[in-house]
C-alpha cells in the first residue's frame, strides 16, 4: 500500500496549480473504470445552465479533495504525531473517492432514485467493482478501512472530520472551484491561511485562535455560494423538468415494462434493486442520447419534456406566497398540461453554520492558552449568523405562458 512511484506525477489543476500523487495506489485507483466516470458527470449539476462555464467535472473535484487532504497530511504542524503513513494513505484515497457513487446531475439524481451517493459509494468501494480489486490487491481489508473513513466509524476520527465535518477538504475545494468555473466570487476564502492555522488532535480538525478571522471568510463564502449558485432558481427550473421527464418515466414503465428495451440506459431509474454496472451506465452522457430518444417517443408529455431539456426551454417560476396562491396557479397550469409533471414546488434553506448538529460537523478553535472552543463561542461574526433567522425560500416552477 505504501509502495511509492518512481517519481512523483503531477497533473495541471487551476484551482491549486498542481495534484501531485506520490504513492502507486492512488495513480492506479485514479485510473480505475469507475473513478474515470466521472468525468462524465457535472460537478455542478444543472448549474451550467446559468452560468455557462460551470463545465467542471466530479473527476476535477475529487483530485482537488485528495490534493488538500494530501497538503494537509504533509504541512500541518505535528501532523506525523497523528497521523502514520498508513493512514495518511487512507485519507488521501478517501478523499480521492468521496464521490464514486454519483449519479448524473449532482444531487438531484438522488431525489430522482431515493438512493444517496454516499450509500453507493460504499458499495463501489466495497463491491465488486475495478475499483476495489485494485484497493484489495494491495492489502487485504483495505478497502474497508476506507469505507470507514467516509461513513464515520474508523478508529481514528479525526481521518474522517478531514473529509466531512463543517471545515472539511470536500468542501474547501468545492467552493473554489465552483466560484472559478462560474466565474464569480463569492466562493473565494484564503485557503493558504487555512492550511497554515489547522492543527489536529485524535478526534478533531482545530484551528488556531490566529485564523478565526480566515474561518469566517470561509464560512460567509459557503453562504453566498449556496444562495447565489447552487440553489439559483434557473437551476432549479431544469432539475424540475429533469424531475418530471423521470417522473413520466417511470409511471409509462409501471404499465408497460418494455418501455425499458427502448431506454436501456435509464435501467438505474426504472429498475430495482439496480447492480453498480447499472450505476456506471448511466453518466450524463447516456442520459442525453436518453433525451435525444425521447424527443421521438411517442408519448406526448416524455417527448416533450426531453425537448425542454435538450433546448434550454425552461418553467417559470415565482415565490410561494400562500397555499391559496398555490392552489389557483396550479388550477391554471392544469388547462394546458398535466401538473403531475409540469408543476413543482421546492423549498431551500441553508444556515451556513450550525453548533447544534453532531460533533464532527462543528469547528473547533484552539485558543492561546491551549482551550478548546466551538467557533460561535468565540467568533462575533458566526456567533450573529447563528442566531440570525433561518433563512428559507420557497418556490414553485411551472411551464411559462401559462
């Protein structure tokens, strides 16, 4: 496992200039058949819808996870004090692989399958899979310590908050990339600061009392992204269409199964339990020559719904002001089309962050005199946004002219 190459690769990355990969394991998983899927799948989901260079992949994404995790394991103060380089090894591979098991469109596939990424992830990593024989045949077991590391349950916590906690690897690159590719600025914090004030203890990720002020940057940034990229109601307007067209999907196939042997690709959707060669199947690619066949289905609604996604022909929206309003737009849209499918109703919020979940989604300040604290306790600024109203924003998309 901790056999190493003969020279260290780097690859090109505009985010931190350069990935270096050093160990043999982490170039061969790199390659493996379902870690290059995803390449195939959109970081942002439907986002490029809006902002037009939002063309990244998961495949860029979890390279900038793994470098972080990796400066991380290299440039914290006393990090050999934790960490060993077995498990350096396996926190870097977690990082590598956080994302395996996503579907096409980001998130909003998981509504589409009631199946969350992170469930498989588990089971690529753990099943049979390229993947796991190539962990395997480096030491046997391996790949569950890996698993572990992601769903919380190694030994060593504190492997897992460096991948999933409220300061997290995830998280640090998906904020820079994501507001370099759509080309605003909201995302932008000081990760240089960030790297240079962490400390670790057994459980926990710290953050040295000098570098709150960088910590509050980072979590203003989460909050502008979140209400001024990834939750942009012309994203949403496409993930309803994209909601419906699978929505009348799968009701054609529960009165006729063979609908499945013109839309194999979509096997995932209509199917289950579905295998992972089903999972690997169906990338964003298999999903748009899916709409390109639909275009020419015979039912009306399936048909026209593709389109709608093909051609950027998009619902309208407007704010959910009261169930009454609701009722009456929804009697409205109900003349021309089917609400079932062209009538949809969604609800965001976001606090950026929060002290009342678990402990490893808190972020804990080491003060001077060597104190532990939680950051609301000793931050004015996050102290304010946790006691701020929650902010929640309702809307309700349908097709327009209506």
């Amino acid at each position: 496992m901790l056999r190493k190459l003969d020279e260290v690769r780097v690859m090109r990355d505009p985010v931190h200039e350069y990935i270096h990969i050093e160990y043999k394991i982490i170039w061969d998983c790199l390659n493996a058949r379902e870690f290059q899927r995803l390449k195939r799948i959109h970081q942002l989901g439907t986002t490029y819808q809006v902002y037009h260079t939002a063309e990244h992949s998961r495949f860029s994404h979890s390279l900038g996870v793994y470098e972080i995790v990796r400066r991380m394991c290299n440039e914290i103060y006393h990090v050999d004090s934790i960490l060993t380089e077995e498990d350096k090894v396996i926190v870097m591979l977690a990082g590598l692989l956080h994302d395996v098991g996503h579907g096409p469109f980001s998130h909003i596939f998981e509504s589409i399958t009631n199946v969350s990424h992170e469930d498989i992830t588990q089971d690529i990593i753990l099943g049979d899979t390229e993947l796991n024989q190539i962990i395997e045949s480096y030491e046997e077991g391996l790949a569950k310590k890996i698993a572990s590391v992601l769903n919380h349950t190694h030994p060593k916590a504190v492997l897992s908050a460096l991948i999933s906690s409220q300061l997290d690897a995830d998280r640090m690159d998906y904020l820079l990339r994501d507001a370099y590719f759509t080309g605003t600025s909201y995302g932008h914090y000081d990760l240089e600061r960030v790297l240079r004030t962490l400390k670790l203890s057994l459980t926990k990720v710290l953050i040295k009392e000098s570098g709150i002020h960088t910590v509050e940057d980072y979590i203003m940034a989460r909050y502008h992204m979140y209400w001024q990229v990834y939750y942009h109601p012309v994203s949403r307007s496409m993930e309803a269409i994209l909601i419906g067209f699978f929505k009348r999907l799968k009701d054609l196939y529960k009165t006729d199964p063979k609908i499945l042997q013109a839309y194999p690709m979509f096997k995932m959707v209509l199917v289950s339990p579905f295998t992972l060669e089903d999972q690997y199947i169906l990338d964003e690619s298999a999903c748009f020559y899916g709409f390109q066949c639909a275009t020419k289905d015979d039912d009306e609604i399936l048909a026209d719904l593709a389109k709608r996604i093909l051609d950027r022909h998009l619902f309208d929206y407007c704010d959910y002001v009261s169930n009454r309003q609701v009722r009456a737009l929804q009697k409205t849209v109900q003349k021309s089309y089917d609400t079932n499918y062209y009538f949809y109703q969604d609800t965001q919020s976001n606090r950026p962050y929060s002290p009342y979940d678990e402990e490893h989604d808190l972020i804990w300040i080491l003060m001077a005199d060597g104190s532990v604290h939680e950051l609301s306790d000793v931050s004015t600024i996050v102290n304010a946004v946790v006691k701020a109203k929650y902010k929640v924003e309702k809307k309700v998309f349908y097709p327009k002219g209506v």
